[in-house]
C-alpha cells in the first residue's frame, strides 16, 4: 500500500522492493582498467557500490555551476575507487596493491610518463591527497602535507620527467570561511544594459554576494610543483586556477585562472578568464589573453564566444601553444566560408602567433601525430554535418578532407583514431614507424547491431584496411592496441550469458588468452535473455527495441503485462533514424534506472526502445514530435502484441529526463499505457525558453512547438495514472525540481491520479542505496496497482493530497 500525505505531510520511512529487484540492485559492477603505454600493465579499478544516503547528505555548497564539498573543498559528488590491482602483462599475474588508504576513496588516477609511477587522490575526511603507487613494488604511500583543491576535477597533471607533478592546492593561512550574514545588506539587483545576453537555465549558479565570496573561498588555490620525494614550491599567486598543465618540455606551464565579474545567470565555465604562460620558476612569461565573460554568445548551439579560445599545449612538441578563434563572430547564423581559424605560437612566445588552419566548419577538436601529421575535426550542428581534415603542422598547406560525413550516421561511422602516450606523457596519434598510417577503434555499428573492429587508413590513399572484427555470438570492445607491430590488442568481452572479462588477442594467430574471470553478479536470479525487435513505423521509419522475458517464460504463458522504456532521439535523416543501436550479443548490466528489473516480476520489457523525432531538410525534427511520437509507441506495443508477449490492455511507460517528458506527452495524447513513470523530468518547456535537448529555436521564435510539447498545457487531458519521481537536489540543465512541482499541482488540480516523490540530496542521477531500493519500490508498487492488477486499483489520489517525500522528517 501507498502511504498518502495531506498538506501537512507526515513521515514516510525508505523502503525496500522485492527481494529478487534489491539482489540485482546491489549485484557489484565490472572493474575498470587503466593501462600502461608501454603494454605492460593494466591497472584494475574496483568501483564503490552505493553509498548510503548518510554519505550522500553530507555538506554541500551550490556555487557557480559547482558543487563542494566545504569540508573536504572537493567535488561532493564522485564515483570513488575503492581498490587498486596491477596486472602483469601478457602474463596476466596479479598484483594486490599494498598501502592504500583505509575506506579509500580514490579518483584521479594516472600514469606517470615513464609508466613506474600511478599518481592519484584520495578523500579524506577533512581533505583530498595526493598519493603515489610504485608499480615494481606495488606499494602505495601518501605525499605528506599536501592538500588538493580539487574543485575543479583533474587537480594535478604529472611533468614530462617523471619525478614531478603540477598541483593545485588549498591555500595556506587564508583564513576562517566567509560568514553567511541571515541579514541582508540591501537587494540583490541584476542589471542589462541593452545587449542581447541570452543564456540557457542552469542549476547552481551564484545567487548573491555572499555565494560570490564562498565561491572565491573555495575554488582559489595555489599551483604547486611538486616532486615526488615531496619537495614542494610554489608557483605564481594564488588565484580561482581552473587549469594548470605544464608544457612536453616540462619547461613552462599553461595557468588559466578565473575572475571577476562573475554572473548569476551563467556558471563558471563562462566567467572571466585570465590565461598565463608561467616558467616553472613561477614567473610570468606572457599572458596569452584575458577573456570577457562570455555572456553575449548567440543560443545556437555551435555558437561561441569572439576572441580566443580553447588554449592547449601541442601535445608532439617541446612548448607550442595552440588556440582557435572564430571568424564568424562566433554566430552560425552568420554567412562565413571560414568559421574558425587555428593559431600556434612556440616558445618563448616573442614572436607573432601563426595561422596553422582555417576551417570551414567549427572546430571541435585536434589530435596532434608529429611534425607532419595531425587530425582536425569540425562540425555543423544545422544539418549535423562533421568533417575531419590531415593536416600537416610544419608546411601549413590547406587541410586535406579525410571523412566528410553525417554524425547521426553511424553506419558509416570510421571510428576514434587510436591515440598513444608519447614519452613526454601526451597523448598523439599511434602510426606506423613512417608516420603513414593511422589507426581506429569504433564500435562497428551495423544492422545487425555493434560490432566493434580495429582498422588501420592510408592517410595519403585514404584506403582502409581492417585488421579485426568482432564475431558473433560475442559482443567484444578492443580496450587498447598493446603492441602495433605484433597486431596484439586488450579486448573486453562478453555474451548475453558472459559475463564482461578482459582478455589478450593476437590479431595475426586469432589466439585469445582471458586476464581475468569475473563471475556473473546475476547468477542467483537466472539469466537474462535479450532478443532485439525490428519493426517500422506507419510512416516507414525503422525501429528497434529491445524485449527481455521473465526467466522460464513460454509463449503458451500468453501475453505479459509490460513496462516500456525510451528516450526519444532527434534526427535529421530518416534513414539513419533507423539504424539499428547496440549489440545483440551484450550482455545485460542494469544501471538503478533500468526497466529490466521488472522481468524478475513477471512483466515483459521493452527496453531502449526507439523514439526517433525526424525533420529532414528545412523542417525541425520537433514540429512533428507529437505525431512522431505516438507513431512509435504504438509501434512498438504493436510489434509486441504481434509477438503475443504483450499485453495491450496493460503496458506502462517510463523515462528519465527527456524520456520522462517523453512519458506525460505520451499519456497526454495517447490511450496506449495503464500507467507512466516520468524522473527527473521537465514538463513546461516555457520555462527552458533559451533551448532545450536538441531544439536551439528559442521560444520567441517557434511559441507554438514550445507551447504544443509542453505535457504541462494538457494538465488536464492526462488521466492515466502517473508517478512523478525527482531529485530534490538535480543538478542537470532545465529540470529543477520545480518543473515535477508544478506539474504535480496542475495534475492534481484536475483530479488526476497521481503520486510526487521528492528524494532528498539525490542529484538528477540517483546515487544513495536508500534512495535507488525507494525509487525501484515505489515504481514496483505503481506497476502492481495500476498495471499487473488494474481491477484492483484502489480509489484515485483525491485532489487535497500532497507531494510525497522519501525521507524520514516531515517534507
């Protein structure tokens, strides 16, 4: 039974969902690896299982778009390693490391140039370290007196010799944290002065001076070299440092550093930025530029700021600083041939930067190989349009096209160019011994579903060559290429009944050696089998999705009740809207979101199941989100009732975030579903008025779409049963709290049968073991009571009903 609250809101204790639901809730997931450059070791990460919600509410400060942790003046919010392991390579010997911290928490792990050190961070109670494992002896030991600011994330960054580290840390002595004044001094007051500033809604942003001060207080450190015997200097003054990198040379540093003005409309990445070059004696060489705050930015979403931007280290040489700069304004909507120019300058940064390429699309990204070689990569988000360019950094000649195709295109997709630790510590593209051969790992999409493979290009003939593919019945993901020459490869491998484990194979002799033997965590409730539907749409657009069945279900069982889950995906093509996702032969690991739970308690699963939004041309894939919409669902309930595995009269719908406002507009417009579960969502698009998910029109411009997606407008059109579940902290962009409150109220203010649950300190991911086993409960008791039983559902909510808070006081 559901615990039902008045206005005046009573307690309601945590609750736990079957035991067969809480058994694959807490199933640990597949280490992680990290490995060495030089292919001889492959460090394994163990990942912290849930933490408790006492953890989870530990304190918080909500500043700039950050989220800190006061007491630690660390991010509040990680996903800790709780154990360190080395694996000799290739024979596969393991090493337990010895020395970690007690109940460590460790983030941040890398590996020093050389490959005989692995730098990271543990959180303490009070602070975050620095720690050094010594790979020969496999031993750990804590760097004495040494405090990281870590607000940022990557709070250190290992110099090219090995025996250093570049460190932001807290800075000493700087006094007791600013007071919060319950007075107020006077209003807060925002003012514009005539330019157009638009801005997307974002959480955590400052609110007031005294935000801007713990602001300041928290995120000010004080770059440090450091070395590994633990000698320690100083370098430059303290300051907001956001970055600090030193040079392949190991000669200069790269500071970026933070300053006012700040905004209370935009975060910290759009703040004012100072950006140094410093000696590694902490002496200023040249300040490279000092950008405004970046608060007058067109909304579309390839849109950038003017001036400089994006400075970097050229990853092959000694000390070469790298930056774009738009030639557009920064404005797609701008007629240009050139978008974005690229500019080097080397040391000692006395002579005029150079143009190294213009591009005719934005700039996304740059893979640097040698002297002679590197990739750029540029994009159009209009008509999603991406190219990648060779490019030759010392003779400056045009760039060369190597890939022009669309990025929703993922059939033709050629994969991520494979990418080495060179011996200063950066990562460069791997070639072959004459630099005329690149190489990539992709995922291998294809009708028949992923299957990952290795390919080598010809960079002058642009011919590719696959070295490997993966076979069925098996789902397998090349990890790392170990040695080129000898075409030896780290793969993860698995099936729908193998679990993941890692093995060495030899392209050339196909032998496959296993390097490790994690057992499946699913055992003890039976396998679960996924068969993967295709099926089209009443307009001819292809879809998929994936169904999973109660263990020992025959077809002679009849129909199933059913929960479907989806989250809809936009699309410029209808016939890459079709392509087939993911792989058959995978096998099944739930997240705490996932609907498959549900298979433990009778009710067929549709899973991932496609929702493509297509506009193809000059037409908006969200003009017709609606119609395209439902058209999906109903396919997909279609598809299964053909099968005779579901149950029409009784199929629920869920999602997350986008796939929760995907979820009311499905109960608003449709009388497909008995019941829907919407999380984290946003239901009134008026309130994201800048954009939202892949719409960049602002509601000024198209009213009507923003109106007519709303689920919020059709508050009273929904009478199906909803469950409404939100994190009472969420973090993510648009979906306050505020759009399920309010979207409660409206439903409730029409009679509708419905249930709100708040789950304190949970973030729009949920985290807190209490808060997930919640979560899964109230869904388990929604679907028994309005889907798997409906004639038996009691009495609707009564409009006088309040939001229920999954917490132990009053809400």
């Amino acid at each position: 039974m559901f615990c039902s609250l008045t206005s005046s809101a009573q307690d309601v204790m945590y609750q736990t969902p079957p035991k067969s639901i809480v058994a694959l809730a807490e199933a640990p997931s597949t280490p992680r690896v990290s490995v060495s450059s030089n292919g001889q070791w492959m460090l394994l990460l163990d990942n912290q299982d849930m933490p408790s919600i006492a953890e989870l509410s530990q304190p918080e400060l909500r500043v700039g778009g950050l989220r800190i942790n006061p007491k630690t003046n660390g991010p509040s919010r990680t996903n800790y390693i709780t154990k360190l392991r080395l694996k000799h390579l290739p024979d596969g010997k393991e090493l337990l490391v010895q020395g970690l911290p007690a109940k460590a928490r460790i983030s941040e792990v890398t590996w020093s140039p050389d490959n005989t050190k692995v730098a990271f961070t543990h959180t303490a109670d009070r602070h975050v370290e620095l720690w050094l494992l010594d790979v020969a002896s496999a031993s750990a030991r804590l760097m004495p007196n040494l405090f990281l600011n870590s607000v940022f994330g990557k709070s250190y960054e290992w110099v090219s010799d090995s025996q250093t580290l570049l460190a932001r840390a807290c800075v000493g002595g700087r006094g007791d944290t600013p007071i919060l004044n319950p007075v107020p001094m006077g209003p807060t007051v925002q003012e514009n002065s005539g330019k157009k500033a638009p801005a997307r809604t974002y959480q955590d942003l400052l609110k007031s001076p005294t935000d801007e001060k713990l602001f300041e207080f928290y995120a000010t450190a004080q770059v440090v070299k450091v070395t590994v015997t633990g000698r320690m200097q100083p370098l430059g003054q303290p300051g907001i440092v956001q970055q600090a990198s030193p040079s392949p040379n190991g000669r200069y540093a790269l500071v970026k550093t933070l300053h006012r003005p700040f905004s209370y409309t935009l975060p910290y990445t759009d703040f004012p930025l100072q950006v140094d070059v410093l000696s590694m004696e902490g002496l200023v060489v040249k300040t490279m530029a000092d950008l405004p705050l970046a608060d007058n930015v067109p909304s579309s979403f390839d849109a950038v700021p003017t001036g400089q931007r994006g400075h970097d280290w050229r990853a092959d040489a000694p000390a070469t600083l790298y930056w774009v700069e738009a030639q557009d304004g920064g404005d797609p909507k701008t007629p240009a041939t050139v978008r974005d120019k690229i500019f080097t300058q080397a040391a000692p940064f006395e002579t005029d930067p150079q143009e190294l390429a213009a591009l005719p699309l934005r700039f996304r990204d740059i893979i640097w190989g040698n002297a002679n070689l590197a990739l750029v990569e540029g994009y159009r988000w209009a008509d999603r349009k991406e190219m990648t360019w060779t490019l030759n950094p010392t003779t400056k000649a045009a760039p060369a096209v190597l890939f022009d195709r669309s990025s929703q295109d993922t059939y033709t997709a050629p994969g991520t160019p494979y990418t080495q630790r060179n011996l200063t510590g950066n990562e460069v593209l791997a070639t072959d011994a004459k630099g005329e051969t690149l190489y990539f790992i992709g995922t291998g999409a294809s009708p028949e579903g992923d299957r990952p493979f290795v390919d080598e290009v010809a960079v002058a003939t642009k011919k590719s060559t696959r070295w490997w593919r993966s076979e069925a019945p098996y789902y397998e993901v090349p990890v790392a290429i170990l040695d080129l020459s000898k075409r030896q490869l780290l793969t993860r491998r698995e099936s729908q009944q193998e679990t993941p484990n890692y093995y060495l194979r030899e392209v050339k002799s196909a032998k496959l050696t296993p390097l490790t033997k994690f057992d499946n965590p699913y055992a003890a409730v039976g396998n679960l089998t996924k068969q993967v539907l295709k099926y089209k749409r009443a307009d001819g657009v292809d879809l998929t999705a994936n169904l999973y069945l109660p263990y020992g279900y025959k077809k002679e069982n009849g129909p199933l009740p059913t929960l479907m889950e989806a989250y809809p995906v936009e699309f410029k093509n209808k016939a890459n809207a079709g392509q087939v996702k993911g792989s058959p032969y995978a096998f099944t690991r739930l997240s705490w979101g996932s609907p498959i739970y549900w298979v433990t308690q009778g009710y067929a699963v549709l899973q991932a199941t496609s929702i493509p939004i297509v506009g193809e041309g000059s037409k908006e894939p969200n003009d017709t989100y609606i119609e395209q919409l439902t058209a999906s669902a109903k396919a997909a309930i279609d598809e299964g009732a053909r099968l005779g595995v579901v149950d029409r009269k009784r199929v629920a719908v869920m999602g997350h975030s986008y796939g929760a406002f995907m979820t009311a507009n499905l109960l608003a417009h449709t009388d497909l579903f008995k019941a829907g579960i919407a999380r984290s969502g946003a239901y009134n698009r008026t309130l994201t008025p800048f954009g939202f998910q892949a719409e960049e029109r602002t509601y000024w411009e198209a009213p009507e779409v923003y109106t007519n997606m709303s689920p919020f407008t059709y508050a009273d059109k929904i009478k199906t049963p909803l469950l409404l579940i939100h994190g009472e902290a969420d973090n993510n962009s648009g979906t306050f709290p505020l759009q399920s409150e309010r979207f409660y109220n409206a439903l409730k203010g029409h009679g509708a049968t419905v249930r709100y649950v708040v789950l304190p300190f949970e973030a729009h991911g949920y985290a807190a073991r209490e808060s997930i086993l919640h979560t899964l409960w109230e869904m388990n008791t929604w679907l028994d009571k309005y889907v798997k039983q409906p004639a038996a559902a009691e009495a609707p909510t009564t409009p006088d009903q309040s939001a229920v808070g999954a917490k132990t006081e009053g809400n």
